[in-house]
C-alpha cells in the first residue's frame, strides 16, 4: 500500500501533549486506525498492518487501551457460551 501524508493543524500546545512532532504523528496514526477499527470500516488483520504489528502485538494494544478485540451482542455471547458448554458436556 502506497503511503499518503495528511497534514492536519493543531495548536502547539496541543501536540506538545502527545511528545514531539514525531511521537504526536505516531500517536494520531494510532487513534485513527484504532478508531477505524473501533467503526468497523477495517478488520483488526488490516489495523495491525497499518500500524506495523503482528495480530498478537495488535491484540495486545487493544488490551492496553480498554478496547475489546471481539465484539459481540449479548445474543452471539450467549450462543457462544453455549456451544462451549455443550462441547464440555460431551468431553469433546
């Protein structure tokens, strides 16, 4: 994938809170892919290959910062929850 630059202005001050110029780059590139992610517009393979990271090293940044890796409705959870105790049930 070809790269692209967005220039975005910000107050100094502000990206003086995120380190310096290339520390507050890195840092705006993760919240927008995690936020992509979080939207559903890319899967968690193509935000670990934005962000260079193995899909543990992926899974692991969302643990960090309070993201849950699978989304699930209460209704898939609970079909979830049932397939493996019916799994247990039969020692399988």
């Amino acid at each position: 994938m070809a790269d692209s630059t967005l220039e975005i202005p910000f107050p100094a001050d502000f990206i003086a809170l995120l380190g310096t110029q290339p520390q507050a780059a890195a840092a705006a590139r993760e919240y927008i892919v995690l936020g992509l992610f979080q939207e559903d517009r890319i899967s968690g393979g193509k935000a670990a290959e934005m962000l260079g990271l193995t899909r543990m090293g992926f899974i692991s940044l969302l643990a960090r910062k309070g993201i849950p890796y699978f989304r699930l409705t209460s209704d898939e959870w609970a079909n979830e929850v049932a397939i493996v105790k019916s799994r247990g049930a039969d020692g399988a």
